[in-house]
C-alpha cells in the first residue's frame, strides 16, 4: 500500500483516502482504475489531472489502470485521436495494463439492453427529440408517460432488432430505460439508451446502425473491466444513480463512481467544443499549436512530462471546482527547467558592438557553464571576435541613476568573456543607435581576471561572424481575459493579439546541436524549446518567460 515515508511527505487526498480505507478493509486486493477519454479531439490540461490520478493511484497502491476510448459516437471520432491520446499519456509518464474501447463490448451491452427489455425495463420510443424533451417536464414539475411507455416486451424486441438492422431512419426511435418519469433526478426520467446513427466507425466499419448513450456504455464497460474505481469529474454527479440502477437491475460486477472536481484554468477554454472551433476556423495552427492547452501544444511548446505532473500535483484533488491560475503552471514549468535547461546565449534585438582594440579576424575561445545547477553538465566553448551583438536594450545613450548596463563612459561585462567600455557610439539619420563602440580590458576575461575591476552589469552577447541566424517564436497567453468562456458575446473576440510574435534571433554556434524538443535558457529572456518545424532553419518556440510578466504588468 503506501508507505509510512510517503505519508509524512504529502496527506493523501480524499479517494486515496477512499481506496486506503477499501484496501485495509479487504473489500479489494487489487485496484482497477481507467482513464477513459472520448477519441473526439486531443487531450487538454483538464485530462492530465485525471491522467495523473487515475494512473498515480495504481501507482500508490496494488493494481492497474486501463485506458478505455470511449468510442460511441462515430460521427465526432477519428483514430488521428486515438493516437495523439495514446502519445499524450505515455509522454507524461505512464504506461496502461490494457487498451481497450467501448466498441469492443457492442455486442455484449446489446444483450444487456435486450435483458433490460425482458425485464419490462426498457422500451422503443418513436417520440422526436423534441417531444422527449418536452414530456420531460423541469426540476419542479414532473415528466408525462408517452403511449409507447406502455408497449409489451415482445414489440419491444422487434422494434429493437429493427433498430439494430437499419430499417429506421436517423432519429426515427430511441431505446429508453423504464424507470420513472416523475422523479427527482431529471437523468432518472426514462432516459435514453440507444439511438438510431447510420454512420461508419472508425473501428466497427458499418457493423451497428445504433449505438449505446455514454450513460449506458460507461457503467457496464467498467463492470465488464471489473473496475473498483471509477473516478469522474463532478458534473456526473447526477448521473450515479443511473449508473448504479442500471448495473443493479442487470445484476453485474459492482463499480462504483467517484467524483472529483474539475480544474479550470484562467486564460484557457478547455471545452473540446472551442477547441476544435479555434483549430478549424484557422486562429491556431492545429491542435499541437504552442498557445492551445492541449498536452501536445504545451510539448510543444517546450513544456517537460515532470512539470505537468508537479502542477497537477499542486492543485490537488478536491471536491470543490475553481479557478487555477495559469501562473502556477508557468512556475512548475520554471522549476523544472531551471535544474534541467542548457544556458544558450540569444540575442533578439540585436545592437552590434566594435570592440575597437580587439584584434580584427581574430577568434578566441571562452568558456561558459552549460548548466549552473548541473556541474555534471560541464561547459562549452563560445567563440569571442572584434564584433558582438547585444541586445538593443542593453545600451542607453542617457542612462538613468540604477542603469547597470551599457553607457557612455560605463563598464560592464561580457558573459562568460571580457569587461568593455563603451568609448563611443553611431546613430542613422533618424537619431537611432546603430553601432556602439567599446574597448576590451586586458586580463580581465572571465575565469582569469586579475584587474581586481568590479562592475555591476553582466550581458549576454553572440560574435557577429559566428552568428546563427534562428526564427524565434515569442508565444504568449491565447487569451487577454481570466475567463472567456463567461465574457459576452463569442470567446474568440478575446484571443489576445500578442499571442504569438515571431521575430529574428542570433545565436551562439552551439545552439546548431539542439534537438527536436529540446529545452534552452536564452539567457535573461527566457526558455525556449526546438520545433520539430526546424527542417530549413532552426526555429525556437518561447516556453515561457523568466519571470511572470503577466503578474509584474498587474493583468
């Protein structure tokens, strides 16, 4: 079970706390958990909360998880993502005892549908979908019987098997439970079982022209599974007494439903409704989109397994929705990258710099750490010539009193490389700066610096003749408002314009050796990660920023 070390480490949460209790009690050896997503778009930061607890249970304790697609609705489903689903969870770190799908059971939840019909507890309704909602009645008033509640079980069969052999039109019948039109639970008002779908498959083909309702599939998959526990997010919570009817009245394995509640995410939507809209109207470039939430943009993006996993962790499980900030996922991101993120030294705005008694065609080598949390990394050479670029705002003609970098008269340090001083400068016609010229000082390079000279400013630079030239893609909230989902009017009027700025980038040689999703702190700008688009030229996607300049701007 779990040990004592772990105990005092972190509380368990309150299903762990339900399995503990289910394991020390006997009522289970083993337990059986699955995650099971809908093959109806990618996974989102929501799923890698339910990937982590589902999975980080049969972790914790003796058992396994399955994944099971939910595949009942053939019309939305795609084995595009079957594949993404199956990517997505082995990348954050887990591996499923089965892959199985709901499809795989059509035939046996036809027969459980069938017995339900043997039982006077199930019946063939030729309402529309309008009239079905109409004698539903609302939380206040109680539902109506139709004629059809009444007819005998042998109809029943015949019009069932109709069903099943395609001689009725789309949304012609649906197959109904017969339980009570007048209860208090609205789910429990005769609800729909199956329904009439002439669509292929992306598994069955054209096998079944009707197929089961998740209310119908979901409990009866995870009894067939035997799952102990089946763990959904709070929105089911109404649909528990009609999953456990149902399993009751077949008379099969037990599982029970558990329900946590969901995390939203400020600057995010996650309905994979408006997902797929910002995907097919074009405003991301597809699922994998650095800005999307979906755990393959956020690998792309350059966004590690383990800080997926340690936000997840944070934000716990709880019983109570609310809203998390996306700070807190930019932190974990933070964290993990700064043990783990090569140091790369980028300039993105670049001012050239003539260092006027360097020798001219000259290169020297300087060396610099490649990781100062990592010694293990060990350190690179950088090459150093006559003329370097540094960041256009690392020079001010008229410094304010705190400016600790470049200036008229003022000394810094090249990372890595010499202390300068700038002597001089060049601007164009229009009064802009062009070129800044500077002395190097004798014996004063890094690691060898015997002038006993201190200064407070260090730069980041990259030698002009050594320059790699990279496309740099400055990604940024997708969103400019906490939530958009609750904003008048439609949430793409709030897509947040800044979201993605690509711009020019210079970078030291060492950079050429990055490999696809590979993570780099540009020094004093941020981390950044290899697109797999880098084939022509090498292309950088911004991770996240060194600090929250979302926090520091008050937004």
């Amino acid at each position: 079970m779990i040990t004592e070390e772990k105990k005092e480490e972190k509380s368990l949460n309150f299903i762990e706390e339900i399995v503990e209790a289910d394991l020390q009690a006997g009522k289970y050896t083993q337990i059986i958990t699955r995650f099971p997503p809908e093959p109806n778009g990618y996974l989102h930061i929501g799923h890698a909360s339910s990937i982590c607890l589902n999975f980080g249970l049969t972790k914790k304790f003796p058992g396994y998880t399955n994944l099971r697609f939910d595949d009942t609705n053939p019309v939305t489903e795609d084995t595009e993502y079957v594949e993404s689903i199956k990517n997505d969870i082995r990348w954050m770190g887990f591996e499923w005892e089965n892959e199985l799908y709901a499809s795989d059971y059509f035939d046996t939840l036809y027969q459980y549908a069938i017995e339900l019909i043997n039982k006077g507890l199930a019946y063939v309704d030729d309402s529309t979908s309008e009239e079905i909602a109409l004698m539903k009645g609302t939380p206040t008033e109680p539902g109506k019987d139709n004629i059809y509640r009444s007819r005998s079980v042998e109809e029943n069969l015949v019009l069932f098997e109709q069903m099943k052999n395609g001689d009725f039109p789309d949304g012609s019948r649906t197959l109904r439970a017969k339980i009570d039109m007048a209860h208090i639970n609205m789910l429990m008002r005769d609800p729909i079982l199956y329904r009439i779908k002439h669509a292929h498959h992306h598994r069955t083909g054209n096998t079944w022209c009707i197929y089961p309702m998740y209310d119908f599939a979901h409990g009866q998959s995870d009894s067939i599974e035997t799952v102990t526990h089946s763990i959904c997010t709070l929105e089911f919570v109404p649909h528990r007494e009609l999953y456990d009817w149902i399993i009751e009245k077949l008379g099969i394995y037990p599982s029970h439903q558990y329900e946590f509640a969901r995390r939203n995410l400020n600057y995010t939507v996650t309905s994979k409704r408006k997902l797929l809209q910002l995907v097919q109207e074009k405003h991301v470039n597809g699922w994998d989109d650095p800005r999307m939430p979906t755990i393959s943009g956020l690998r792309r993006r350059g966004y590690t397994p383990e800080s997926i996993r340690d936000f997840c962790d944070r934000i716990g499980v709880a019983r109570r929705e609310n809203m998390i900030d996306v700070g807190l996922l930019e932190f974990c991101v933070r964290e993990d990258l700064n043990k783990k993120a090569l140091r790369r030294m980028v300039v993105l705005d670049p001012l050239k710099v003539v260092i006027t008694n360097f020798p001219e065609g000259v290169t020297e080598m300087c060396h610099s750490e490649n990781n100062p949390e990592d010694i293990l990394t060990g350190n690179r050479e950088v090459p150093f010539s006559r003329e370097i670029y540094i960041e256009k705002e690392d020079f001010m003609e008229t410094p304010s009193k705190k400016y600790f970098r470049l200036a008229p008269g003022k000394m810094v340090r090249l990372k890595s490389a010499y202390i300068i001083q700038c002597d001089d400068f060049v601007k164009d016609e229009s009064g802009e700066i062009t070129e800044v010229h500077c002395s190097y000082i004798e014996n004063s390079k890094s690691g060898h610096d015997t002038t006993g000279i201190n200064v407070k400013g260090t730069l980041h630079w990259v030698s002009v003749p050594h320059a790699q030239e990279i496309e740099v893609r400055l990604y940024d909230r997708l969103f400019s408002v906490e939530d958009p989902s609750s904003e008048e009017g439609d949430f793409k009027d709030y897509i947040n314009p800044k979201s993605l700025e690509i711009i020019t980038g210079y970078a030291e040689p060492a950079l050429n050796e990055a490999r696809e999703g590979e993570s780099f702190q540009f020094l004093r700008k941020g981390y950044f990660a290899k697109d797999p688009d880098s084939t022509e030229k090498l292309i950088f996607n911004r991770t996240v920023t060194l600090r929250d300049n979302w926090a520091k701007a008050g937004n």
